[in-house]
C-alpha cells in the first residue's frame, strides 16, 4: 500500500509562519481564588461571588475558578463600569481627581 502524499494538506502551517504567530500569542496568568486571595489579600468569599457575578474575567475547570490576574488588576484599578439610560459609561467606586 503506497503512502500519500500530504503535501498539499490545508491544515499544515509553514514551520516559519507557525513560529511567528505563536510568539505573537500572550497567555494571560491564571491562578485559582485561594491563590489570588493570598496574594491580594481579598477574601476568597468575595472573590468567588465576583466570580458568579461574572464581575471578573475568570474561566471554571472542574470546580476551581480560575482568575485572569492582569484583568482583575485592571478591574481593581477602574471599578466597575455602569451603563446609565442615556448611555453614557460611568464608574463605580475610584473617582477621577480633579485637574482643575
């Protein structure tokens, strides 16, 4: 039995374009609550209650809540964000200062 050829498959990448585009990929860091709790010294209820109010970027593998740490970064430093009725974006918690 001869063996093909799969030099024409269409699911193959050039090993030189592989490489580029997984170089240009960034896995974000994910860490469980317990681990996210201990290093932010926020309470783990509270976390996990973000977690089921999808207030925070986090994915669920088996049990564990996994937390995208530089997206909760960025939520702890802007707060939540609100849409008002005449669509304008406010948000909750920081105020911005002044420049006045």
């Amino acid at each position: 039995m001869a063996k093909k050829n799969n030099t024409n498959n269409t699911n193959t990448l050039p090993e030189q374009e592989f490489n580029f585009i997984v170089s240009d990929v960034h896995i974000p860091r994910m860490v469980p609550i317990k681990t996210l709790a201990e290093e932010s010294h926020i309470s783990y209820k509270a976390l996990w209650q973000m977690c089921k109010q999808n207030k925070i970027v986090h994915i669920k593998s088996g049990n564990k809540f996994l937390v995208n740490v530089d997206k909760f970064v960025e939520y702890l430093n802007a707060g939540e964000l609100e849409v008002e009725d005449d669509d304008k974006i406010e948000t909750r918690g920081r105020k911005p200062k002044d420049t006045a």
